[in-house]
C-alpha cells in the first residue's frame, strides 16, 4: 500500500494551497479552494486493485464529474461487477484504488494484454491533487513491467475537457486515430527498465 499525502503535492505547486483560475482568458487571480483545504486533511492510501473493489468501481464510475457512465450503461456495454471482478483476479485489468476514510474515492486501471489505459476516475472532490496523476504513474508503471513500451488510451478531442490537457501535460500524444467512440487515442511511449 502506497501511503499519498495530497498536503504535499499541494505545497509543489507554485501557489500553495491556492487555487489559480484565469479571468477573461487573460488574467490570473488566487482563489482559496475549500475542497484542497478539506481533502488535504484526509489520509488517502493507494493500493493494488482487488476483485471486491469492482462493485464500488463501477458505483464510483456514475459519480465522477465528466465523462460519468452510470451502472445501467456499463451493463449494457457488458461491463458488470462480475466481470470487472474477474478481469481483475485474472490479472487482465491491473489497477490501483485509492480510499479515504475506507471509502473508494479513485482507480485506474490498465489492460495488460494490450498496453490501453482503460479508466481513471475520481470523485470530483478528490481532482486537482495529483491523484489522478499519481493513479495514472502506478499504473503505468505496472504495464510497463509487463512489457508493454507503448501505452495508448482514448480521449476526447474538446479542449474543453480537463482529460485532455491532463494527459498532454503528462506527456501523452494525440496519434491521430480515432476509437469506436470517437475519442483521440493518445500513447505514451516509455522505456523499458535494464
């Protein structure tokens, strides 16, 4: 279990526990975020996803702020608790979970035959700590030592949505294909270890 203190990815940033969000596109002022100032309080702990976290993944799935799917729609596409269960156990969907408080609050989880980064999610209380980037290193990680050199996920092409600069931000690139549901596929190319 990885221990993650969002106090300090806080104090990394340049401002602090400040917030900045711009003005008219131009200017730049500090806003005092309640949210950080509450969450950075709370102990979260990152672990390796197990086969009971998928009944609350797939609860936690219809809860997030963009991008939400509800557990009627992932039954329709086939995704239940059963089989993200069972990927799970088999090794096919390697993951990381994060709980505060013994609640689920994020995942990220890989496909391991494949090298697709298949989901991150966060409770939108729990965004602009560095944990999505945090779920998303281990992750990575994880594939990369199952082999895989080249990463890719699917992401939407408005600039408008925070995936989008997130994933850039941390180096992925648009390849310029689109998948099935008409996301960009991005990937990472990373080294392999010696």
């Amino acid at each position: 279990m990885v221990r993650f203190c969002p106090a300090r990815s806080i104090r990394r940033r340049r401002c602090s526990r400040l917030q900045q969000t711009r003005l008219h596109g131009r200017q730049a002022r500090f806003v005092r975020s309640r949210r950080q100032n509450t969450v950075q309080s709370t102990r979260l702990s990152l672990s390796p996803a197990l086969r009971s976290d998928a009944t609350e993944c797939v609860a936690l799935r219809g809860r997030t702020r963009e991008n939400a799917v509800s557990e009627s729609r992932l039954r329709e596409i086939g995704i239940t608790a059963a089989s993200w269960g069972a990927d799970i156990a088999a090794g096919v969907l390697p993951g990381y979970v994060c709980r505060a408080k013994g609640s689920l609050v994020g995942y990220c989880f890989g496909d391991a035959r494949t090298g697709e980064v298949v989901v991150l999610a966060l409770l939108p209380e729990y965004e602009g700590i560095g944990l999505g980037r945090r779920l998303l290193e281990q992750v990575v990680e994880n594939l990369r030592a199952v082999g895989h050199s080249r990463l890719f996920l699917g992401c939407s092409a408005d600039p408008a949505v925070r995936s989008y600069g997130f994933y850039r931000r941390l180096g992925w690139r648009a390849t310029g294909a689109t998948d099935a549901l008409g996301d960009q596929v991005l990937e990472l190319l990373i080294p392999q270890r010696q």
